[in-house]
C-alpha cells in the first residue's frame, strides 16, 4: 500500500474577512467572469518608492495563483519578495474607508497607506 503525501501551499499573503467581503461585492458589483482574479502586486512610484496594485485582472504568464477563502489570486512571481506576509484588510470607520495594507517587509511607509519602501 502506498502512502498518499499532501502537499501544503502557503499562501503569501492573508486576505481577511472584511477584505474578501468587500472584494466579492466588488466583483458581483462588476460582474466578472470567473477568469478573472484578484491582482495583487507592487509597482515603482508612490511617496515612498512603491506602491500597492489591488485590482481584478487575467491569468498573465509569470503569475503564480493562490486561492484564499474563495478567492483567487494572482500574484507576479518577482513581486512575492515584496509581499510575503502582507495582510490586507478591509476598513470602514467613521476616519477611514478602504483597503488597509500590512506589509512585515515594508521598512519605511507612508502617511496615505499605500506606498512603502523595501
């Protein structure tokens, strides 16, 4: 009898409820189609060197896909060096709306949130 080893995929990043709920309704609100997934990178620019790409995109060839609590996600394999461990969330408070990111490799941020640099 031989013995079944799973593997284990750690995903890069967290995606936490509030940000899937609101990233759902996105989509629904959009009506994608099932191709698309969510897009999550870096690109140079931003007050502190780089900043975020958070948006719904196609499979492109350098992307490694995960899947987080249903959603797919596509990620540049270059980028992962930058986002590895990044937990984006999903704000509504009376001072703040909007997508939150919290990147452990992130040395320097700025006052909007969403550049950095590594």
């Amino acid at each position: 009898m031989t013995e079944v080893k799973e593997k284990t995929i750690i995903t890069p990043i967290t995606l936490t409820d509030g940000a899937i709920k609101q990233l759902t309704k996105i989509r629904d609100e959009q009506n994608l189609p099932e191709s698309h997934g969510l897009r999550v990178g870096v690109k140079g620019g931003g007050c502190s060197g780089f900043s975020y790409i958070l948006g719904f995109d196609t499979q492109k060839e350098n992307d490694d896909i995960f899947e987080i609590n249903g959603m797919k996600v596509l990620m540049e394999k270059a980028h992962a060096i930058y986002l590895l461990g990044i937990e984006i969330d999903w704000l509504e408070g009376l001072n703040n709306r909007g997508f939150t990111f919290n990147n452990p490799n992130a040395k320097d941020t700025c006052g909007c949130g969403t550049s950095f640099s590594a």
